[in-house]
C-alpha cells in the first residue's frame, strides 16, 4: 500500500458540515423556486393552449374568481390601482380570458368574470401545478416535500395565499 503523502486529506474522519448559508440567500432561493415552478407552469400551458398567459395574469385570474369582482375591487386584492387593474383586465379582454357584464344588482356596475378560456386556464394550471409538485417528490421525497410544505407553513402562519403581490412588487 502506498502512503498518500502528507498534505493528503485525512480519509478517516468525516467532513465538516457545511457552514450556513448567508441571510441574504433564503429568500433568493425561494425566489428562485417559485421562478422555476411559474416558468414550468407556463411553458406547458403554452403547449396546452395558452401562450399568451403570464405570470401576472394568474394572481389576476385568482383574484377574479369564479363569481368575478369589479376593477375597484380587484385592485384591492391584487395592491395596485384601479388604473392599473383596468389595464389589467383589458388586456385580459383583449385575449379572451375574462369579460365585463352589467352587475345585476347596480346596472351602472361592470362586473369582470372569466370566460370559459379564463376557467380553462385556471383548471389547466391546478393540475399542471399537481404534476410539477409530483416532480419535486420525485426529486426530494415524499416525506422531506410534505416537511418543508409544513415548515412554510409554520413560518408564514397566515400571510400564506396572497394574492397581492403585484402590487407588492410594485407594479402599479
């Protein structure tokens, strides 16, 4: 046997664990985990129908709802303006997703409500969503996926499922 020489590493002892990580990177890596799951999400909604969808058109499309909800209202629950919501939602117009009827309570009311191509979408993306998270047991494990699904939980407590985070980031 030869002797490995005495700068070699010492196979007898096992490797320190690795220091923590900076602050800074947690909620960059989370960051980059809903990037990744989004991006996924709409590459196969592309393929399924949908390739005009972004990323801001979900929140909106959740937001709606399926009984619908006026512009003042759907930019309370999204954090930006009525202006910008408007925007929004033409835009979602314009692509067939939702459309504006007269509130049956108040006829002066716009009421914006999805369209069977806006339901499409939001069907299409609950179950894309449940094959990408099949993807992340495949990879990390049933039991260590359901853990860290509980250990968000644990420490967003109620802040969990909002949807305002347009207006969070700022866009209007």
């Amino acid at each position: 046997m030869s002797n490995p020489g005495p700068n070699a590493p010492d196979q007898s002892t096992p490797s320190a664990p690795p220091a923590d990580r900076p602050g800074f990177e947690l909620p960059l890596l989370l960051l980059t985990a809903f990037r990744v799951l989004i991006d996924d999400l709409h590459a196969e909604l592309r393929q399924q129908g949908h390739p005009d969808l972004r990323p801001l058109h979900g929140f909106v499309l959740q937001a709606i709802g399926r009984h619908g909800t006026t512009a003042a209202e759907l930019g309370r629950r999204l954090g930006v303006s009525k202006q910008a919501a408007g925007k929004t939602i033409d835009n979602l117009q314009q692509l067939g997703y939702v459309i504006r009827v007269a509130d049956t309570v108040d006829q002066r009311q716009k009421i914006v409500v999805l369209t069977d191509y806006g339901v499409d979408a939001l069907q299409r993306s609950a179950e894309i969503f449940e094959q990408l998270r099949g993807r992340w047991v495949d990879v990390l494990g049933a039991d260590r996926l359901r853990a860290f699904e509980t250990d968000l939980e644990t420490v967003t407590g109620d802040a969990a499922f909002q949807l305002d985070l347009p207006g969070w980031f700022g866009a209007g």
